[in-house]
C-alpha cells in the first residue's frame, strides 16, 4: 500500500520559534516533512506553488501553522486569502502566535480558523503543546477527500 505522506506549513518568521517547532515535531516521529514560509507573502507562494516554490510538486499540506505577527503580510492577511480560495479553504489551519490579544483570536475564529494556540513562554511548555498539534492534525483529524469535495 502506497500511502502519501502529506507535509505540513510552518508560516513563522522567528528563527528560534522555527527551531522548536521542528525540533518538537522530529520527537513524534512522524513521516511528514516540514516546509517553512517565513512570513505571508511565502506562505501564499507556496500554497499557489510561484516565487522560490514555483517548482515544488502540486498538493497541499495537511496543515498550516500560521503566525500573526509577520513582516510584508500578516496571518490574517493570509488566514484571509486561504478562506476564500476554494482550493484551499478546507485546509486546517493552526494559528500558533504569541499574540493572546482578544480581537486577534475573534478576527480568527470570525475568518474561519481551526484552531488558535498561544505560543507559550515555557519551552518545555512550547514543545509539549507543538506534539500535541502534531499528534492531533496529522495522526487524528480526518480531512476530507479532494475528490468529494470537488462534487458537491
């Protein structure tokens, strides 16, 4: 059996943060590769395979962990673009940020988002609530099928 290992989105333009993370998800083992867009504009590139992605295979992640406060484009911002796309607004997507700021978590959830964690201050906090994500987007959430979708 064949079984195609989607990737995950990691949109963060903190080095470090990137670091845990990818750090947190080689702990759990899992197959899927990480692909890093350091801030909204890349995020967009990649999903719509242009710019430095213009020669990536076709496909989407199983989901995209989105930062708020990023350089040329925000997460809303793109959290926005991703919603009103119909090939990509089934996506997951995770907002992870350190913004705990009420009317970004209600812009958010108003935008459609999946889900929104609050990047603790903790590292070992950091890394537990990352295997989690992981854990639950790629081991436990079922998606639907692109070919359903594309139906109905």
């Amino acid at each position: 059996m064949n079984v195609k290992v989607k990737k995950i989105l990691l949109v963060d333009d903190n080095e470090k943060d990137v670091e845990l993370t990818l750090s947190a998800l080689a702990d759990t083992n899992f197959a899927n590769e990480v692909e890093i867009a350091e801030d909204g504009v890349e995020a967009l590139d990649y999903l719509y395979k242009r710019g430095k992605f213009a020669d990536y295979p076709k496909g989407y992640p199983a989901v995209i962990l989105l930062d708020i406060k990023m350089p040329k484009m925000d997460g809303i911002e793109v959290l926005k673009h991703i919603r009103s796309d119909p090939d990509l607004k089934l996506i997951p997507v995770v907002m992870l940020t350190s913004s705990n700021e009420e009317k970004d978590i209600i812009n958010s959830y108003m935008l459609g988002i999946n889900s929104y964690v609050v990047k603790p201050v903790d590292i070992v906090q950091f890394i537990k609530a990352i295997k989690d994500l992981g854990q639950y987007w790629i081991v436990v959430n079922e998606q639907p099928s692109r070919r359903l979708t594309k139906k109905m």
